[in-house]
C-alpha cells in the first residue's frame, strides 16, 4: 500500500477531517505533506507523528519515556524493515522475529495501543492477507496480534479482512 494511501486511512481513524494533499518523492516514493502555515513535512513516520498531535491523541506516541522510545523504534523498524521488503526470505525472518517478540506481549509497546501498532499493521496487511493457514499458525504471535489489530476501532477500514482460523479442524488423534 502506498504511504499516502496509509496516511490517508490514519487521519481517518485519528478523526481528522481530510484536508491534507500527500505526494511522493524519489525513487522510494517517500510521502510529503504540504502543511498550511509552514514547511513541508518528509517522511512516513514524520507526518503520521504530526497527524497523531494534530487530532490531540500524544497517547498513542507513547506514555512514558520508555513507551516513546519503544514507539520510535517500531516507527523506525516499519520503514527500514518492512517498507521495500517484497522477497518471501525477507519476510519470513520479519514474521518469525515479530512472533517472538510478540510471545509475551498484546502490542508493540507491550500493553498499549500506540501509532507503532497501526503502522505495522498497515505495513504488513499486504503480506499477512497472503498467508496460508499453515502460515498464520506458523506465526501464531503474529496472527493473534494482527487480528486483533483489524479488529481494533476504526483502523482496519476498506482494507480486507484476514480471516484467522480460531480451532482446529482437525485433531491429532487417530
């Protein structure tokens, strides 16, 4: 998905009225806001951290000094890691480290919804929508995490729903 696109779906679920024109540079397509009082802002995580203060919602660029920094490093890790990567190796080693970063935690930061949560997901929509069902379970941390992600107000929006099978069709007895 396009960052535009993206930012497009946040300001929505941030509640902010659509006003704001995004266009792309270079060769990555990296999104530009042309703000109304002020210079132009670059940089996918740049705008939405802008658009998160703009709709009065801080709260979801972390709590506390700790929760901000955690947030920093998802942001950054979306746009180095995960932006760019279309090779199946590269997102198989994404899928297994996110799954066993996730083992012990609801979200990103741990126990908080914050920005880092929507970007991923926003980011990994076109990867996780493509995975089997032997996959998904592969990724069970992932799975769980995603879905409740899209399930989450107003974030998932025109985006597909990912069906997660919840039990077992079979079992291993015989």
């Amino acid at each position: 998905m396009a960052a535009a696109a993206e930012l497009t779906l946040l300001e929505k679920s941030l509640g902010l009225s659509k006003g704001n024109k995004y266009s792309a540079q270079g060769e990555r397509q990296i999104p530009v806001l042309q703000t109304n009082n002020g210079p132009s802002l670059t940089g996918l995580t740049t705008i939405a951290a802008h658009l998160v203060k703009q709709a009065n919602k801080e709260y979801l660029l972390g709590s506390t000094a700790e929760e901000k920094a955690i947030v920093q490093q998802w942001l950054e890790y979306r746009v180095t890691r995960v932006d760019g990567h279309s090779n199946k190796d590269d997102i198989r080693t994404l899928l297994k480290d996110l799954n066993s970063y996730l083992e012990d935690k609801v979200y990103l930061t741990g126990y908080n919804f914050t920005l880092a949560d929507i970007l991923l997901y926003y980011g990994l929509h076109r990867f996780i929508v493509d995975l089997t069902v032997q996959e998904k379970e592969k990724y069970l941390n992932v799975s769980r995490w995603f879905c409740h992600i899209q399930h989450y107000p107003g974030i998932r929006q025109h985006l597909s729903i990912v069906v997660f099978i919840k039990n077992r069709l079979y079992t291993n007895a015989h």
